[in-house]
C-alpha cells in the first residue's frame, strides 16, 4: 500500500514537472525543450527498441518523434499525461513506418509468390510466427507486441493508445483466436 502511495506521489510530481517545462518551452525558453529531451530520450529509445526498430532507424524514429512533439506542443493537454502523449505520437510514427515498409514488402511479397515453385514451400512460409503477425495489421501487431512480448497490462497500453481497455482486451482475444485458426489450418495441410 506504501510503495502505491510513493509511486503515486511521485507520478503527480513528474507530472508538474512535465507542465512547468511544457509552460516555460511555450514561452520560448529553449533550455527547457532541452530538459525535456533529456528526461524522455532513455524512455523513447526503449519504446522503439521494444517495438524491434531496426539500430540503422532508430535515432530518425525518435528525433522524428520529437520533432512532431515540438509542433504539436500547443496541442498538448495539460490534464494528460506528457509521457502517454509522446509515446501515442512514437507509436503513430512507428504505424506509418509499417505500413510503409508493408507496402514495399507487399511488392516484393509478390514478386516472390510468382517464384514459388511448390505448395510446401507456401505452407512453410505462412507457418513461420513471423508470417503470422505479419499479416496484422500495425496497429493489430502493436496490441501483440505490447501485450505478449513485453507484457504490459491492458492498462497501460490503453493509456498509451487512448482506446478503452476493455476495448483493448476484446480485440486482442479476437487478434489471438485468429492466430490459433490461421495455426490450426497450416497444422491441417501439413
């Protein structure tokens, strides 16, 4: 119940902290978007490491975050949390990413499936875990990502995403009983 309080205490504190450099970067004082910086870049690294950005991609993931963060800053609500507000706008970032990246793989994907010479190579391929999130969509593979591989709480994620946990929970259960169909169909032509 202790360590609750401490952690509320000092997620109120963060949080003025977060506003007065907010105001003060409003102002003009430059110095402030500096500590701002500062005090999220670790947090920004590690979100888009987690999300498997590639190393070669990830310094222009998070100045591009930064940058959409500086002209949008009169946008920001000071009734919300700055830190769930930055990683909504890495997560849009990382989205168009993907679907960018989607559409060049969907080419060469097809490219590809013009090669294929045999039924089991198709079946292969699909079977890979892989294959399978790759055919979510970005937001759909996100929802994974955050929930099965770094294991957040649906709480978490809703706060990030801005989508009503129970929202959250029902999609990710469908999510995962398409994976299980999708898996029990390539196990059937095995």
């Amino acid at each position: 119940m202790m360590r609750e309080l401490d952690k509320q205490t000092a997620a109120v504190f963060r949080h003025a902290e977060d506003i007065a450099l907010i105001k003060k970067i409003r102002s003009g004082d430059s110095n402030a978007m500096g500590r701002l910086i500062d005090r999220y870049l670790p947090q920004m690294i590690a979100f888009f490491r987690y999300l498997r950005v590639p190393e070669s991609m990830l310094e222009d993931m998070v100045q591009e975050t930064f940058e959409k963060i500086i002209l949008k800053l009169d946008s920001f609500e000071e009734d919300k949390k700055f830190s769930s507000w930055l990683m909504t706008v890495g997560r849009n970032l990382y989205f168009d990413e993907c679907r960018r990246e989607n559409r060049k793989r969907d080419c060469q994907h097809e490219i590809v499936a013009e090669r294929s010479t045999s039924p089991e190579e198709e079946i292969i391929v699909k079977h890979s875990a892989s294959e399978l999130l790759q055919a979510l969509t970005p937001e759909e593979k996100f929802l994974v990502e955050m929930r099965v591989f770094q294991a957040m709480p649906f709480a978490e994620i809703s706060e990030i995403t801005g989508e009503i946990e129970t929202t959250l929970r029902s999609r990710f259960f469908r999510i995962m009983g398409r994976l299980r169909i999708e898996v029990q169909k390539n196990n059937s032509l095995d």
